[in-house]
C-alpha cells in the first residue's frame, strides 16, 4: 500500500535519487524545500512545502499526516562548529519536535548521517562496527554525532532510525568525480599513507535502497546502520577499476605528506574565517583526508534487514564514468 514520505534534501545528490527510487515504488511524495531553493522537474504529484528549517509553521505542514520521514537536507562545508550546528543540527531538533507536536503516529524518521561521526576505523579491513565508541575527527563529524544523540534522546517516543553511508559515488556526484578527472590526465594526488589507506564506498543505487530498507524494517527502530559495500578498497583498487573505462597509460601518483596537507590547511582555512566563507579545505578537512582507515561494517545491516550492496566496485566505477563521458564532465 503506497506511503506518504517526507524527504528533505531532495535537490542533492542523494536526494534526487532517493526522490526517484520513491517515485518509481509509487508512494506519496512530499519534499521540504528552502524558499530559494531552485527545483527542475519534479515526478509528476510530488507535493512541494517551501520554508526553512527555523520556520516553525513550515516544519508543522511539511511533517504533518506524513507515514515516514527521510531527513537527507545538511551542510557540509562551514566556516566553525557554529555554522556545522546551524545547518545540521538545529534542523533535526526543529523536525523533531514538529513531529512531536504534529504527528504522533509517525511510522519512521530516517536521518541520513556519515561516517565522519564515527571517525575513522584502528584497521582497514572489517572497520568500525556501531557498537564502538564514536571518535569524529572533524566539525562536520561532531555536528553529525549531535544531531544523532539528538535522535537517540527522543527515540523513545519518536521511532527513529540513523544510516551512516561512507563515501558515496555514481552518476551525478561531484566529489568522487574529482579523483577520476585526475585520472583521465595521468595523475592522482592523494592526502596522507596512500599506500596504506583503505575506505569504504557504496554505489548511490544500492545506498538509496538501503535507505529505504532500513526506514521500514521493524528491527531497525532505535538503531544505527552502516550502509557499505562489503569490502573496502585501496587507491589502487580504485586505480584498477577505473583503468578501463579512462583508458590511461601511465599514472603518476603523488602522496602529499601529512605535516604538508595540515599547513595547507590551516593556511587556507585561516583564510576563510577571516572572508566569512567556507574553504574548500581547512584543518578539520585536512584531518579527515589524512586519516587511514575510513572503513565501516555492514554486518548489523545485513542481519536485521538483509541488506547487500550488489554493485561490485568495477561494475559501480564503469557505470559512473560512462555516465561523466556522456554528460561532457570529463
């Protein structure tokens, strides 16, 4: 029987996919989106509720007779921990308590979290697990953390549900498609022990459906998820898959020592706070790029609710370069 979903965020990269993937299953469409924020076409009967997160009244029609709620909508780049509280944390104690004052048979509030709030694995191999204390490295992890304790606090009387995706690509997306435009020119720059590091990555098809899998299993009230492929890769993994489809010969790799990429860090950041604007890298990203072991478990995912991302890394790679060569990305 087709439910009424609320989903935030639906703009981005996830989102439209999630936004999609709700539209292709039939369900009920509602999205809350910014008063400025500019929409292309949406599915046809897609019910459209403008305002912001501070926006009470907003908030109270956006929740208000809706079965399940999939709060993707965040920032992820920032000035300080004020501006990070600002854009994801506030926002989800503002829904929750519209859907405590506004809908009280609410079937499911799924937020989309990361990985950053974890921080990052001891090894690279079977990585963290949700049992394990969170150590976030970074203004973006410990604002998402916040907003999952927020969650926690009130999943005794809201059912709630927290996913924690780790780097995600496919068609569409913008970050990973800096590395393969690398790629395609012979080179790759990489932050940190490239030899060493190892991280997680899933597909946006098999993450959006883990989304969904997760916002309606009964097992997963009250319970954080790892949405991940089951094996981690290395660079060179990355390298391999990509070769391929790019067609490169040679490939010169330079690793960027870590006392270096924190200078450029803080050089750049510093910059930043002083101009009011976020930086594409500052000393808190710099600490996420040179960490090791960005690896996560699917293992809780798969037993509760027989989650299994099916793209296998080379599968994922072609699909998504076939997909920048034809958009005239790369």
């Amino acid at each position: 029987m087709p439910e009424t979903i609320l989903l935030t965020g639906s703009t981005g990269f996830i989102g439209l996919r999630v936004l999609d993937y709700l539209a292709n299953k039939g369900d009920i469409i509602r999205v809350f989106l910014r008063t400025e924020s500019v929409v292309g076409t949406l599915p046809e009967g897609v019910e459209v509720v403008r305002g912001s997160f501070s926006d009470l009244e907003a908030l109270a029609c956006a929740v208000r007779g809706v079965d399940r709620i999939v709060h993707l909508a965040g920032l992820t780049k920032a000035v300080d921990e004020a501006g990070y509280n600002a854009g994801n944390v506030t926002p989800v104690e503002n829904l929750l308590d519209a859907i405590s004052e506004h809908n009280k048979t609410l079937k499911r509030f799924l937020f989309v979290s990361s990985l950053t709030a974890a921080g990052p694995a001891s090894e690279g191999l079977c990585g963290v697990r949700e049992s394990d204390f969170p150590n976030p490295v970074s203004a973006y992890g410990r604002s998402k953390l916040r907003a999952e304790t927020l969650c926690m606090e009130r999943s005794t009387d809201i059912p709630i549900t927290i996913v924690r995706p780790p780097a995600v690509y496919g068609p569409g997306d913008r970050d990973v498609l800096q590395v393969f435009q690398m790629l395609a020119k012979g080179v790759l720059v990489t932050a940190g022990s490239a030899a060493k590091q190892r991280f997680s990555m899933i597909y946006i098809d098999d993450l959006v459906s883990g989304i969904m899998m997760a916002a309606r299993a009964d097992k997963s009230v009250g319970r954080i998820y790892y949405i991940t492929s089951r094996h981690s890769c290395s660079w060179d993994d990355l390298i391999a898959a990509s070769q391929p489809v790019i067609g490169f010969k040679k490939l010169l790799k330079i690793s960027l020592p870590k006392p270096l990429v924190y200078l450029v860090g803080l050089v750049i950041g510093s910059a930043g706070v002083f101009s009011g604007k976020p930086s594409l890298i500052n000393r808190d990203k710099a600490n996420e790029l040179v960490q090791d072991y960005w690896v996560c478990s699917p293992d809780r995912a798969e037993l509760d609710f027989g989650f299994n991302a099916g793209t296998s890394l080379d599968e994922g790679v072609a699909k998504t370069i076939s997909w920048y060569y034809r958009q005239g990305w790369m």
